[in-house]
C-alpha cells in the first residue's frame, strides 16, 4: 500500500518489486492484484492476504488487524511508520526471542543523495526508525561511506561499529575472475593487478567481456568506475577531488593552496567533508591519498594544461617545505618535488640527481630509491629518453648504498655512457666501476674512474677523482694519493663541503697508515665540520665509525732480558709471478 501512495501512476510489477519473489505470501498477493493500478482500499489487501497460508492468517487475526485496518487513515509519513513498526514486529515474532541478522545491502541504494546534502537526514529516517526498533538483532549495512547518524542523534554512537573492509587479496581475485569464465592467465594477472583489490573493478571487467588472449583490448572502463563513485560525491566537491588527483599525499595545506589556486572553496569543512570519503585513505601525520584506481579516472578528466599548472605548484609547495630556515624538515620532500618537476616538464636530468644526492646526504635513501620507482613509470609512458641514463644512474647508485654489485653491473650494463660530458653518463660509469671494485676488479674499476676524471668536467669528475686517489692509496701510492687529494680541494667548489669532508676522511687514513696519529686527527676534526656544517647524516656516520676503530700507537716496551732466537737455514727468495707489482711506498 505505501508502494501505491508514493507511485500512484503505475502498476505493480515483479520487476519494480523483484524482493516480492523472496515472500509466498507477497508473491501470491502481488499476483491476484496483477493488473489493477491501485488498491481500494487496505481492506481489499486484508482480503487478499487471507487467501494465503492459514499461519499468515492466524498471526494478522492476532497481533496485525486493528493496525491494518487504520491504513487508509493515515498521512504517507504515517504509513512508513507502520510499515517499519509491522515489520520489526514480524521479525520479533518470528524469532521467538532468539538473535537475528538483517543484512542491508546496499545502503547507497536505498540513500541515493549523497549524504553530505541537506537531503540526506530525510532520506534515511525510515531505516533508522527501523533498526532502532530491532533490539534483539545485529543489523549489518553494507555502505560505502560510513553511517554518520550520529549527528542526528547521540546515542547512535554506542551502537555502531564501523567496520572497514580492504581490497579483495591477490588470491581471491583469481579465483572470482576464473569462476567468471576468464582463464587466460596472463589476462587474468593483468585485470587482477589493475583492480587494487576492488569488486567492482573486477565484476565491470568481467561484464566488459574482454576476449581471452586478446593482449590489447581494454578490460574495462575508468570512467564507468568513476560515475560509479561519483553518484555518492556532491557535485560541488568534484572538482576538488579532481585537483587533489594530482598530488599523491596531500594535506590540508596542500588542498588549500591547490584550491585557492584554481578558485575553489577552500576552508577547513570543505576539507573535512572531502577526506571523509571511503575512497580517501588516511597515510599518517594528517596526511591523506586517494584511492589509485579513483585518482587515476578523476586525472583523466583533467586538461594537459591544468595538470601542468597544478604539477608546477605542487613543486614550488614541496620544494619549500622540504628546506625551512636552510635546514632539512621532510626528506620525503626531495621525491615529491622531482615527481612534480618531472611531469612538469620544468626539471633536468641534472636537478634530478642533485636531488637524489641531497635525500641520500640527509637521511633518505628510500627517497632516492622512489625517485627511480617514480621515474621508470614515467619512461614507460613514453617520455624523453634523456632520463633514462638518469633512472638507470639512480638504480645503480641505489644497489651500490646496499652493496649489491651484481644488480649495479646488470643495471649498468643496460645503459650505456657515451658522452662522459654528460652528468648522468659520468655517474652512470662511477656506479658501474664501485660494482667492480666491489667484486674485486680493481684494475677495470680504476680505468673507470680514471676515464671520468679525464674526460668529465662536471661535479662527478671530483667524485671519481676520489675514488681514484682511493686506489692509489690501497695500492700503496700514498704520494700520488695525497697529490691527488690536494689537487681536488684546490680545484673543487668551496661549497662543495661534502666532497670536501670525503677528501680530508681519506687522507686521514694515509696519515693513520704512516702512524701521523696528530695530522689523522687533525684531518679527521675538518672533515667532520665539514659534514656538520652540511648536516651529512651519511658523512657524520662515516666520520663515527672512523672514530671506533681501533688507534694503534707505539707503545714502550721495558727492556727485559735478552733471548737467544734458534738459527734456521736461509731459503733463497722466491721469483717475482709473472704480471705481480710490489707496492711502492711513497713512490710516485
């Protein structure tokens, strides 16, 4: 009956009731009132309901007629009251005091305005009513936004428990895929990865019928997602959730400079409501990112010229709260400024490294490492292929920090160094000579060095410069060595304090080798003002470890008596091997 108040034009049909099917009773009601347009009266629905089993007739007689009866009486509002009130009472009748579950599925279907609107407190008022009514039950309400009736009513706090429910596992993808009818495992991998653990990813990719071994066609549609989500999103705040598509982690300052920027509303209940989203994660610190299936539609929607605007803004934004007061706040600030640059278009392959340097020199290997995660996704799609010596450096230099030579030689081997001008290229050439110094092969690792400090006239010359005064000192050439250390801190930047302190922690060694203990830590001391003026986390931890080692000095010996040593035969010295160099101590 309340269907017939609020649809008077139509007609009752299985296809506008399909839950009828679930009911004997309904279903046998619907079909004897098939073809009238609206009931008489809540009379005639009496009658039609005793044509139904005896038990139906004997629970309306007993607890339901008077109710039933007042039907017609009542206003739309009143009516939704009781259908709520019959409702929970049938259940409570049916369940002989026993707990129950009521699944609601799906909340969004029941509450199709977004439910940050004004109309959202009206929408839902029937279903609350209802399950305040369900005392002895567990209602489970399937939603993708979380239940704020709270806000309407205090109490609802006590008994609401959000429980949030993650991304399908790896597993459990395939096996709803493979009973879909897609096979192809290479197919089934690939719609499985793209998901990120979304059903209705997967079941849009089921439905889309991709063709199995069919390698290029598009499994499904980002945009049918995203209208998916959208239905549930305000229209007003779209726009805002497109521009923080663009940044990966965003904050409150962020959406506030992206927002006032572009002209959109900016204050802090804008904000809330839009973090407030299932579909946006917390990542810690206040910090927030969207969903990378959600994230990647909206980007879609966006104007090249847009997302460039809004990627160099983003820099500006990343690249100041990375250095405040000239000191380091967030090395996660360095990847995050060359992910912008990057796609902006306004950053070099040579910014690129100076970038990495700086994360590893304070603390942030892992920055580093993103920053060629970062740029090898972006080379996929096709980008300049002067980056790619620069992704391939940056992965090199990554598994030489971790003493990984086997991965550096691979990696570096894959690229190539052509043009020793070039910055990425020298370094390129340095990652792959530490690969073989680490293995062993000093004499291949040398001529490297050596073929960059020739023929390189950027910042990296000094670099392998000290790496060949390295050799030079572990082969025992300590005058070539210091000669080679003083040519670098005279011909380097001042500025340059970390490739200074390097410089000065090596001599230190010739000194300790040549038992100068005063001029080793006299060394020692400038190199490590060195790296705490720059604030070297890598450099002072090199600079610790040199101060744990053991300090061998002469020590006097109190003469004791004199010992007689036994007289063993000479044996002739042995010839030289062929190819085999003695060290020369202090030679040139």
């Amino acid at each position: 009956m309340l269907w017939q108040r609020l649809h008077p034009n139509l007609r009752i049909t299985r296809r506008d009731l399909p839950f009828l099917a679930e009911s004997e009773v309904l279903t046998r009601i619907l079909d004897d009132a098939a073809g009238v347009p609206v009931f008489a009266t809540a009379i005639g629905l009496l009658k039609l309901a005793e044509r139904a089993t005896s038990w139906m007739r004997r629970k309306r007689a007993v607890q339901a007629d008077e109710v039933l009866r007042m039907l017609d009486e009542l206003e739309n509002t009143e009516v939704l009251d009781a259908v709520t009130y019959l409702f929970a009472e049938d259940l409570r009748a049916a369940s002989l005091g026993r707990p129950f579950v009521v699944f609601v599925d799906a909340y969004e279907a029941l509450v199709r305005t977004p439910v940050r609107t004004g109309r959202a407190g009206a929408a839902d008022v029937w279903l609350r009513d209802l399950i305040s009514q369900l005392g002895m039950g567990l209602v489970v309400v399937a939603s993708r936004e979380p239940l704020r009736w709270q806000t309407h009513d205090t109490e609802w706090a006590q008994v609401i428990r959000d429980c949030p429910v993650g991304g399908l596992p790896a597993a459990a993808r395939l096996e709803l895929l493979t009973e879909a009818g897609i096979v192809d495992a290479a197919e089934q991998r690939a719609i499985a990865r793209a998901s990120e653990g979304l059903p209705f990813y997967l079941h849009l990719a089921i439905d889309t019928g991709a063709p199995s071994g069919c390698k290029d066609v598009t499994v499904v549609s980002s945009e049918e997602i995203l209208q998916r989500f959208l239905q549930h999103v305000a229209v007003t705040e779209v726009r805002g959730l497109e521009l923080l598509s663009i940044a990966r982690i965003f904050d409150f300052e962020i959406f506030k400079a992206l927002a006032g920027a572009f002209e959109l509303p900016s204050d802090r209940m804008t904000w809330e409501s839009l973090t407030a989203y299932s579909f946006v994660y917390p990542a810690g610190d206040g910090e927030c990112r969207l969903h990378q299936l959600m994230a990647a539609a909206l980007r879609e929607r966006l104007s090249p010229q847009v997302v460039g605007d809004a990627h160099v803004l983003l820099r500006k934004l990343w690249d100041r709260r990375t250095l405040q007061d000239g000191t380091v706040a967030d090395v996660r600030g360095f990847r995050e400024a060359v992910y912008h640059g990057v796609r902006a278009g306004s950053m070099p392959a040579d910014e690129i490294l100076g970038y990495a340097d700086r994360a590893v020199r304070y603390g942030g290997k892992q920055a580093a490492d993103g920053m060629a995660i970062d740029l090898q996704e972006y080379l996929e799609g096709g980008a300049h292929p002067e980056l790619f010596i620069t992704s391939q450096c940056l992965a090199a230099e990554a598994a030489i920090l971790m003493g990984d030579a086997p991965t550096a030689s691979l990696i570096a081997a894959a690229g190539s160094w052509p043009d020793l001008e070039r910055r990425a290229d020298a370094r390129l050439a340095i990652a792959a000579a530490n690969a073989r110094r680490i293995s062993g092969d000093t004499t291949a690792a040398g001529r490297l060095y050596d073929a960059v400090w020739r023929h390189h006239g950027g910042p990296a010359r000094h670099t392998a410069g000290v790496w060949v005064a390295d050799i030079h000192m572990g082969q025992g050439r300590f005058a070539t060595a210091f000669a080679l250390c003083r040519e670098i801190l005279d011909s380097g930047d001042p500025g340059e304090l970390e490739l200074q302190g390097d410089v000065l922690r090596l001599m230190h060694l010739g000194y300790r080798f040549h038992l100068d203990f005063d001029a080793a830590a006299a060394t020692l001391h400038r190199a490590r003002d060195c790296y705490q003026r720059l604030g070297s986390v890598v450099g002072l931890a090199n600079i610790r470890n040199r101060l744990h080692l053991p300090q061998a000095r002469p020590v006097p010996v109190r003469a004791g008596p004199r010992r007689v040593l036994p007289r063993f035969p000479a044996r002739p010295p042995r010839p030289p091997r062929p190819g085999h160099r003695l060290p020369h101590l202090g030679g040139g």
